[in-house]
C-alpha cells in the first residue's frame, strides 16, 4: 500500500513539474513572467513550486507533491526544464 502511495505522489510531482515548465516557459516567450506561471499551474494540479529559474525562455522546475498519511507525512520532489521548440532547430 506506502508502495503504490509513493508511486502515485512520485507521478504527480513529476507531473506537476512537466505542466509548470511548459506553463513557465511559453509565459515567457508571451513576454509574462515565467515562475508566477508555473506556480499558478503547480497548485492547479496538486503540487508546489521550490525553486524556479529562467534562463531567457528556458525554464527549470522543482516541484514537490505531498501526502499526509496515518504513518506520517510524504514528500517528493520532482524536477523538469521546458524551453520553447525553437531552441532545439
């Protein structure tokens, strides 16, 4: 059962940090700021930012997921970096 818990916490932040990358990085090149973003789509979907950097328009993540539990609290933090399509031509 902890098994699958942290399986499912693990998917969520790695979730969370792919969505807020992707959200911080097309914010930026829409000329908005990058992290306010992430950290709008991050709590949408369950997690929180713990550090956000913008390099021009490429974004670097760390989210982390969290889950209260009878055994105690848990938490996982995932990283993730989105830039846009045009970096990689």
């Amino acid at each position: 059962m902890v098994a699958v818990l942290l399986l499912s916490l693990h998917q969520r932040a790695g979730q969370g940090a792919d969505f807020a990358a992707l959200a911080a990085s097309k914010a930026s090149v829409d000329g908005q700021e990058g992290c306010a973003a992430a950290r709008r789509i991050a709590k949408a979907n369950g997690t929180r930012i713990t550090s956000c950097r913008m390099d021009a328009e490429v974004a670097t993540v760390t989210a982390r997921a969290e889950i209260k539990t009878p055994l105690g609290a848990w938490g996982i933090r995932q990283r993730a970096r989105a830039a846009p399509s045009y970096y990689f031509e």
